[in-house]
C-alpha cells in the first residue's frame, strides 16, 4: 500500500507541473492589461505604466516569467497581487477557509441526506410515492443554482417577506442560504447515483445468498449491499468538493461571499494575473489530494482493491 501512495504522489508532480503551464499560459493569452485601469482612472502616462510593468516582472520573456512564477510556487509563493501589493497567499488564506465552510457543510448535508434517501428509493422502486420522488429530483436538477440563490435571497434576506437572515457575508446566519444553494444539486446528483448503484447492487448473488441464510433485510440493505454500492458515490464526494470549492463563483458573487470563486471572479475583472494562477494552482492542488483521497478511501471500502494494490 505505500508504494501505491509513494507512486500516485510521483505522478502527482508531472501532473502539477502540466496545470502550472496552463494556467500561466492562459493567464498570458488573456486580452487585456492590468495596469489599463491605472492608466485610464489614475491619469498615467504610458511611460509610467511600461515603468511598472517592468517593476513587475511584466516586460521580460513569458519563458522566463513562467521559471520565476514556477520557482515561487514551488516555494508555496505565489507573488504578489497587481492591484493592491498583497502576497497572494495571504488573499488565498482569507478566502479558502469561508469557501471550504460553505462548501464543506454542503458537501455533508448533501450526501448525508443523499445516501439513506438513495437507498429507500433503491428498496421501493415499485412504489407510486418513489416514483413521484424521483421526478421531483429530476424537476429539481433543472432548476439552476444562482436562480435558486436569488429566490431565496427575495424570500428570506430582503425586507419584503421573512428576513431571516443577512443578505451580505457568512455572520449571523449568512451561511444557511449559500448552503442550501450549493447543496440541492449535489443531493439531487447523489440521491440519483446512490439509487442507481443499490439496485444494481440489490440484484447481486451475494445479496440472494445472504436473504437465503435467514440474514434480517434491514442488515443486508444497510451493510451488504450498500457497502458495495459506495466506490461509485465516494468517487463523486472526491470530485464535488473540488467542484464546490471553485465552482461557487455565482452564489458568493449573489451572496457577497469573500471566498475563493469571488477572489477569482474579481482578479480576472482586474487582470490580476498573479491572483488568478494562484486560486487555479490552489484548486489543481485541491483535486489532485481530492482523488488521492478517494482512492484510498476504496481499499477501506472494498479489500479486494487493497489486496491488488498490496500485491
């Protein structure tokens, strides 16, 4: 087992290093310039502009800007923001932990109502009531997240109906609705997956055999069956909270959320290249450890795996 771990973190780094070049290649290609605003809002010349860019680093070879943005980052440095001079890693230590709260709390509540919804849907296909659940999720996967957000916004942050909670930031409450929005679509994807992997696992010989020898249904739902139903759903825990964690640019844009999807938003407006890299190279590193995770998480769930790694 530790060599698996030894050579999936080997292969991280190729890996790695093929994102970094992506992203600074597509920060570079991007039109426009970061000192534009400058120019325009500040009255600056054109002389003082070329004279901050090359303060900046800005003026040399992209090559050479790609070996020195690489060394930095190696280093966990990513420079410093083009618009206000902070080091980037400080503006990604203020945003992560607020994206990684949302995130997180709807990560959990989506899968753990995901789950045991999943398999009483799983058991009762037959019904009338799971049937009608499950055109209601499929209703649900249709309503989009950020329209999702503004309604609830209308309904429980505005002054009009219940403002129950705040319409700016996470205190006081400000986190209840941004959850909510971020998790109805991971529910409904979840309940969907975690159904369709119990019925096939349902229809299984193991599970025939194991009602044979007299085993309570209730124990061959929740320990045999769904046991076996849980690589495909721990696949997709791995990937959402990657998704989650970058994916939120609309509901923290909605929600005035200062995390990592309106850091993001923000330093691409601006041209904050530095900023941009950054929150990219921070979420590549977010997924690649995402999908290490879940695959270790597989030898727990199914010893045939951790034997054929072993061996």
């Amino acid at each position: 087992m530790r060599r698996y771990v030894l050579r999936r973190l080997l292969l991280m780094v190729p890996t790695f290093l093929g994102i970094t070049v992506l992203t600074f290649s597509l920060a570079m290609l991007a039109p426009g310039d970061p000192f534009q605003l400058d120019l325009e809002t500040a009255g600056l010349g054109a002389q003082a502009v070329a004279q901050q860019r090359v303060q900046r680093g800005l003026d040399a070879p992209i090559p050479l800007q790609f070996g020195r943005w690489l060394s930095r980052v190696v280093r966990f440095d990513f420079g410093r923001s083009l618009i206000d001079q902070r080091p980037v890693l400080d503006k990604l230590a203020e945003a992560l932990p607020r994206t990684a709260l949302v995130a997180g709390l709807a990560l959990l509540l989506g899968f753990g109502l995901a789950v045991p919804l999943g398999v009483v849907l799983a058991t009762n296909q037959k019904r009338r009531w799971a049937r009608a659940v499950e055109l209601l999720l499929l209703a649900a996967w249709s309503v989009p997240s950020f329209w999702l957000a503004v309604l609830l916004l209308m309904l429980f942050a505005g002054p009009r109906y219940l403002p129950l909670f705040p319409v700016q930031g996470l205190a006081d409450g400000g986190f209840v609705l941004p959850v909510i929005c971020l998790t109805w679509p991971t529910l409904v994807i979840a309940t969907r997956q975690v159904r369709s992997a119990m019925e096939e696992s349902l229809c299984q010989d193991y599970v025939k055999a194991a009602r044979a020898r007299g085993i309570p249904e209730r124990r061959v739902i929740w320990r045999h069956a769904l046991r076996n139903s849980l690589l495909p759903v721990v696949t997709m825990f791995g990937l959402h909270l990657p998704h989650l964690v970058g994916g939120s640019v609309a509901i923290e844009r909605i929600f005035g959320i200062p995390g990592m999807g309106l850091l993001a938003f923000d330093s691409i407006g601006t041209r904050d290249y530095p900023t941009v890299m950054g929150v990219a190279t921070t979420m590549a590193l977010v997924t690649m450890v995402s999908m290490l995770l879940v695959d270790l998480a597989y030898g727990s769930i199914d010893p045939r795996i951790r034997l054929e790694r072993a061996g």
